[in-house]
C-alpha cells in the first residue's frame, strides 16, 4: 500500500486512530513547548455570519484543533428535562441523516459505526460534550489538504445534520439511567449531589440528570435543542494548528455552512444569577463507608470577577497548592485527618462552587470539619503572610509553561479567552498579573467572595 505521508508521522497518526482526540493530545508536546515560553500572539476576527474566530498558528508540525463552543450548555435545560444538553451532544455521535443535495464526500446517511470507521479511516476525530454553560464541537486532524477536507466535511455533516436515531437514545438511556443508579450506592456521588442542591438551590448549575428527567427526554426534545442551539452567529471558535488566518477562516466558514441562518441574531432568554447563602447549613447523611466524604463551600463568583487572580492566588495558598497549602499542613500534616484536602473556585458565566473538599475515618469526621471550617475563617479574616503569598506567586509563575505543553491546553486557554472575551494578550500578560497581586488584594477578594459563617457543610458516611 502507498503511504502518502512522511513516515515519521505514521506512528501519530495510528495513535490517533486508535485512541481518538484525548488519546493523542500530548502527540504536539515539543510543538507547545517552544510555544511556552515565547509570545502568544493570538489573532481575532469575526465573519460575516456572526461567528468569532480566535486564532494561533502553530506551524511546527501538520495539525489543527478546533473548538467551537455554542451557549447551549446544561444552564439551559429544563429542571424536567435535566441532562437534556448533555444526552444531545453523546446522541449526535450515533448516526447522521442522508442530504441527497449535500456537496463532498459524506451525502449519505451514516449509523454510529460507519461514523466511527471514518473517522479511524482519516486518524482524526470529533468530540460533541456539554458542560455547564457551553456545548462544544471539537475536531483534531492533520492539515494535509486530502485528510483536512474530509475531516472538515464530515465533522459539519454530523454537527448539522444529526440523525438521533430512537432506537440509539432508547438503548443508551437504559444505560445512563442504569449508570445514575449505580453511582448512587457510592458516597462520592451522593455528597457531590447534596453540595450541588445545597449550594445552588434551584439555579440550573444545581440540575443533575436523574433516571426520571431521563425518561421524560424523548428524541423530539434532541431535534428541539439542536435546531434551536445551532447558529452561526453565536459561534465562538478556536483554532491552534498549522493553518494561515484565510486557511483558518476557510475552514470555519465550511464547519459551519450548513448551520442554518437567519437575519440577526436573536437573543436567548436570560439565565439567573446564582443566589447568594442566607444562612449556614449542615447535612449530615448516614451511609454505610468505610470513608466519611466531606464537601463544604458556598457560590463563589463569575468569571469575568476584576479579582479573578488575586482569588486564584488565594486559592492557591488556601488549598489548591497542594502539600504546600494551609488546609493541608493543618488537616494532613498536623493532625493526621485525612490524606488530601483541597479548595477550589470554578468561576463560569455565573458564580460557580467555592468547595472544601476531604474525605476521612467515619469517627474523625467532626474534627476534620471543624479544623477544615476554622482553617478558612481564618484566612479570610488575616489573608496570607508574605512568604506564603511569595511561595504561591512563585510555584504558579514556575508552572505556567506546564499550562500550555500540549495543544489540548493551548486550544483550552485560547477557547477560554474566546468564550469569556478576555484581552487577547490574557496568555502574555498572565504571569505579570500573577506578581502584581498583594496580601492586602488577596484579604480584600476572599473577604468580598467567601462568608464561612453562610457556608454549606456537608458530610456522608460520619459515624453518628
């Protein structure tokens, strides 16, 4: 057989084939890391079709990623039909529907394994999810124009013209709702969903699929939220490859040609605000583990929050920096309670979780809270010291370069100053933003953002 293709990328593009987007995003390792330390200069620009572009070329070796987020994320569900967003998106992969009229290779209609097989064929690959607040079309492939134009073309088939057949949605929703029961004899699962109810309250960032808003998802309700979800103007699209700004914006205007179009753009309904804690509350939830599962926390604020890094630091020091935070030395280190505890912010277009995060022996679980509790009462009343404030500066500068190694995280910090329209020089100007933050920046923000006496604390599996 005739290779078409130099042989050293043989061996990427079997990997490719075999293990599909995520197996392979580490493949342009050495391409990102010249990046990382060089700037980033990111170009913009929007199409005739309302749809946003944000750019990097990556000339080093022949490949491109592309996402493509749409605001039609799990936000936007309805609280009956929790999961809605997610099944559409793991449904667009089980077939796609003939287009007699279609040009290019793929008119035809296509069942789940024919998809498969082509995109194995091509050693590229398109992956549909939803999260949050965004669903997103992302394709990976070479840039050699044979292999590119098919990838192109089948991925604007299966993104347009989904098929949804019912038999698919019938099977894999006894699977899922199968799943979802199961998850439920697991502690994990079951703190996560009270946090999540606790927190949120009946903001949809608080809606999890259950096997009842499953059974009421019919394949109608897909074709809905397709055709109501796909429109050109409301793309934002990344890309990071090999590939000139008219080679870039070529592509995009064939991703997305057969999206349907419209005069204007209209507005999607408004989502509300997370509201903010009244007053503390505590669950404390019998199940039979050998670990009791602690989550504590409260909403934190949005993306786009003018504290965003002073926040980030004092995460940082408060217990995302690992064995070097204080929750750590205080529950771990000190007193034995439990092998790892962390906090974490995940800021979106509304205010995610703040959570404190453990897990420890069923009898030791009211000192662990405790500890944990007074931990962060006492940061955000005092903030940092100097020197941990100089430490958490230091190891997340350091640790920049390890944020954009691979061109999975480079499209992630592109497609996130896309979706949230940060400064296009947010990835050059990152670490001087990291050094400019002070002790006193980091008291004030966590004092604004995070009031422990309000807190949800929530603990299944404790010994009574």
């Amino acid at each position: 057989m005739k290779v078409p293709y130099p042989m050293s990328l043989i061996p990427f593009l079997t990997m490719t084939a075999q293990l599909g987007r995520r197996g392979a995003l580490t493949v342009a390792f050495w391409a990102a890391t010249g990046l990382a330390h060089a700037s980033l200069p990111i170009q913009h620009w929007t199409q005739p079709s309302g749809a946003r572009v944000y750019l990097v070329e990556s000339h080093v070796i022949p490949m491109v990623d592309v996402q493509i987020d749409i605001d039609a994320g799990s936000r936007r569900d309805p609280a009956a039909l929790a999961g809605l967003a997610s099944i559409m998106a793991g449904q667009m992969a089980n077939g796609t529907r003939a287009e007699p009229q279609a040009q290019g290779p793929y008119p035809h209609a296509m069942d789940e394994n024919q998809i498969g097989e082509a995109w194995a064929d091509l050693g590229a690959s398109l992956g549909i999810s939803a999260g949050g607040d965004r669903m997103s079309f992302g394709l990976r492939s070479l840039t050699y124009s044979d292999l590119l134009d098919k990838a192109v073309a089948l991925a604007a088939r299966q993104m347009a013209h989904p098929a949804f057949p019912e038999a698919m949605w019938l099977r894999d929703r006894e699977r899922i709702s199968a799943s979802i029961r199961e998850s439920l004899t697991k502690p994990g699962t079951v703190v996560q969903q009270r946090f999540a109810q606790a927190v949120y309250g009946t903001h949809p960032y608080g809606q999890r699929a259950t096997p009842e808003s499953l059974s009421r998802i019919g394949v109608q309700d897909l074709k809905n939220l397709h055709a109501q979800s796909l429109r050109a103007c409301r793309a934002t699209v990344s890309v990071v490859g090999a590939l000139t700004r008219a080679q870039a914006d070529a592509l995009v205007q064939r991703l997305l040609a057969q999206w349907p179009r419209e005069s204007g753009c209209p507005s999607l309904p408004p989502v509300p605000e997370v509201a903010p804690l009244t007053a503390a509350q505590s669950l404390n939830l019998p199940f039979d583990s050998a670990q009791a599962h602690v989550l504590i926390g409260q909403p934190g604020y949005k993306r786009n929050d003018p504290d965003f890094f002073a926040l980030l630091v004092g995460n940082h020091i408060l217990g995302g920096g690992g064995f070097v935070s204080r929750l750590t030395e205080q529950v771990r280190e000190k007193r034995g309670l439990s092998y790892s505890v962390y906090s974490g912010f995940s800021p979106g277009l509304h205010a995610g979780a703040f959570v404190v995060g453990l897990q420890t022996r069923p009898d030791q679980a009211a000192q662990a809270v405790s500890v944990a509790r007074q931990v962060v009462q006492d940061f955000v009343q005092q903030g940092p010291t100097e020197a941990e404030l100089n430490a958490a500066k230091s190891n997340l500068v350091g640790g920049f370069a390890l944020r954009i190694d691979s061109n999975r995280k480079l499209l992630d910090n592109v497609a996130n100053i896309a979706w949230n329209r940060l400064p296009l020089d947010y990835l050059n100007t990152w670490t001087a933003q990291i050094e400019r933050v002070s002790v006193s920046d980091v008291r004030r923000a966590m004092a604004r953002v995070l009031k422990p006496e309000r807190m949800v604390t929530v603990v299944v599996g404790a010994q009574p």
